[in-house]
C-alpha cells in the first residue's frame, strides 16, 4: 500500500513534468531530452544499485533513497509555485529523481523475492505490479485534474507527500522483520568481479539472456512512446490536459487489469508462453497506436498496449528471478532495470528526434514494426539455442 501510493505520486510528477515542458518550450524533441535526462541515471547506475541491492540491508537502503527523492520533490513544487522553473531547472530535478530510481528499483524488486519466497514470486511480483500499475492509472488522472484547475505545483507537493507513505512500510518492515537489516554478502569482492559472475551465469543460460536483449530492444524503440503522448494528445489529437491525462491513465488502466491477470493466472508453469505472446503484442499494440485518429480509439488502443505490456514484463521479471542464484538476484534486477528502463535516455532522443522531424504517427509506427522484427528474431535465434 505504501509503494502503491508512493508510485501515484511518481506517476502524477512524471505526467505534469512532461506537460509543463511541452508547455514551456511547445516542442516534443525537448520533452525528449527530458526523458533521456531522468533515464541516463538509470543507464548508469542501476547495475551498481543491483551490486549494492546484493551487499547492503535492502530496506534501510530504500528509505535513505525515499528520503532524497521526498527532497526533491519540495523544491520542484517550490519552484512551480514561485514561478521560477524553467527547462534547466526541470532537468536537473529529473537527473535527482532519476539516480534514486535507478538505486531504488533493483533494490525494491528483489526485495518482493525476499518477502514472499520462490513458491510464490509469480503471485508476489504479480501484487507488487498491481500497486504499480494502480499508480500509473491514478496518477495521470489526478495530473490531468490538477492541471486543469491550475494546480501544477500541487502535483508535485502530492509527490513528496507520497513519498512518506512508502518510507512509513519501510521503517515498519524493518522493525518487524529484523532478518531484513542483514546483507546477503560480505561486500569484500569488487564490482568488476560481481558482474563477471553475472556474465558466466548468463551464459548458460539462453532464455534470460534472449528476455534481457528483448527488454533491451523494447527500452530504446517502445518504452519511451510515453514522452510522444503529450504532443500525441495536444497537437495530434487536440487534447487539453485534461484529456491527455485520462488518454495516459487508460494506458495504466489496461496495464492495472494486466497485472490482476498475472496474479491470477501467471502462477501456472506458462511463464515462458506468456512472456513469447506478450513480446510479440506489446510492439504490435503500439504499431496500432500509431494509427488511432480519435481520443476513443487512442485510448481503446493504449490499454491494450498497457495489457499486454504487463504481460510481457512481469513474465520476465519472474522468469529472471526464479531462474537466478539468491546471490545474484540483485544483480540480475540491475541488469533487468538497465535493459527495461536505462536504455530510455537513447530510446527518448531517438524517438524526440523522429517526432520533430517525421511527426508522431510515423514515428510510433516505424518504432514498433522495428520492435516486432527484432523480437520474432531473438524468439527464433532462442528456439535455435534450446534446440
């Protein structure tokens, strides 16, 4: 409940930072630079978080990362509330709340695995999805809301409120549950040695790694199909940012039931099934996006892709951490963290500059038939390798 309303925030921060660029500069290549500032954190230091993930106490760990992304939040409000943001202002918040996901993410992901065993991790990342895909369904909603009735700087004041709800959890579990205050590892080993033992265990391992050049593919041509929605909404479609937050929150509303999908039936031993479907619809549902012409067809359209979207993650996420060592676990999680969300700073400028230059719909589409192409090839070089 704590992350849940922690990531309503999140969502709520990232819908109205995006608008206000849009906003401020009327040009969707600078709210792909803003994307690509927030992400590159996560390029660089999410393997180290997943390192630390495997070395430090997990729960002490995130409420130190809560508390520097609390902070930040309350100066971006301050600063929307005086009428002093301005673009620069607004990435160098972003790169802040950037490094503490790209360090919070390994760490709360593995930390699901710690909480509720091997038996049940499908069940238990499952649960964790809803409370995030619940956020990314609210959140742009109560953006568009607040936006409308002028209330920019509250979205991000609602952010560091947030933020203290999932810092309350976290001290919680860590005066119940004191086996959480203790490292897996010494930490004696260097980093260079860790993610060396991460390669030789990839190695033997062809399904992970196909699902991680997989994830890799889909963080630079689908994941930042989210920075395109503003100019999708407002200059393609002729929202206000009323709409464009319901437009977003469909998005996380078909994403939510994919994820009370997962819990109910992904416990079954067709991860591997769930995961092939959910690669090969999740590009195609973007392609379809591309071609929405109204605001009901584009909704209609980013629920599915938020559907399917969650299947094809939590499939991954599950099959990556029941098929790793205890010991590995953090780490592989930085690796799934760099592949899903690291690689958007790329994927954001590359597809900033499409749009800018092509238009939207082109781009969307030309990203998505691309995406499609190189998933039927890593399923068919997978089926080659198992063969």
């Amino acid at each position: 409940m704590g992350q849940a309303l922690a990531l309503i925030g999140t969502w709520v921060q990232g819908t109205a930072q995006r608008w206000l660029v849009l906003e401020l500069t009327g040009d969707p290549f600078h709210v792909g630079i803003l994307g690509a500032v927030a992400g590159f954190p996560i390029l660089l230091f999410s393997l180290a978080g997943g390192v630390l993930a495997d070395r430090i106490p997990k729960v002490s760990f995130l409420i130190t990362i809560q508390g520097l992304i609390l902070v930040q939040a309350l100066i971006f409000g301050l600063l929307v509330d005086t009428g002093a943001i301005t673009f620069f202002a607004i990435l160098c918040l972003a790169l802040v709340l950037g490094t503490g996901m790209a360090f919070e993410v390994p760490a709360r992901q593995s930390l699901v695995f710690d909480l509720v065993g091997k038996e049940d991790i499908t069940n238990g990342i499952a649960v964790h999805s809803v409370a995030f895909n619940i956020a990314r369904f609210g959140g742009p909603a109560i953006a568009g809301f607040l936006m409308e009735a002028g209330l920019m700087a509250e979205c991000f004041y609602l952010k560091a409120i947030s933020a203290l709800a999932v810092m309350a959890s976290l001290i919680y579990i860590r005066a119940m549950y004191p086996r959480f205050n203790r490292p897996l590892k010494s930490g004696q080993r260097s980093i260079l040695s860790d993610m060396r033992e991460v390669r030789a265990f990839l190695k033997k391992r062809p399904l992970l790694l196909s699902i991680l050049l997989n994830i890799m593919v889909f963080g630079i041509l689908l994941l930042p199909y989210s920075i395109l929605l503003p100019s999708l909404g407002r200059d393609v479609l002729g929202l206000n940012a009323k709409f464009y937050g319901f437009m977003c929150a469909s998005n996380g509303l078909g994403a939510l039931l994919g994820a009370g999908f997962v819990a109910q039936y992904g416990h079954s031993r067709n991860r591997k099934r769930w995961w092939r479907l959910g690669s090969i619809l999740f590009p195609a549902s973007i392609v379809a996006v591309s071609l929405s012409r109204t605001f009901y067809e584009a909704c209609f359209l980013l629920f599915l892709s938020g559907f399917v979207m969650v299947i094809c993650s939590t499939s991954a996420i599950s099959l990556l951490q029941i098929e790793s060592k205890d010991e590995l676990r953090g780490r592989m999680m930085g690796l799934f963290t760099t592949s899903f969300m690291g690689l958007f700073p790329l994927g954001s400028l590359v597809q900033g500059r499409l749009a800018s230059t092509l238009g939207i719909r082109q781009t969307l589409l030309f990203c998505g038939i691309l995406a499609l192409i190189a998933t039927f090839g890593l399923l068919y070089w997978y089926k080659q390798k198992r063969n």
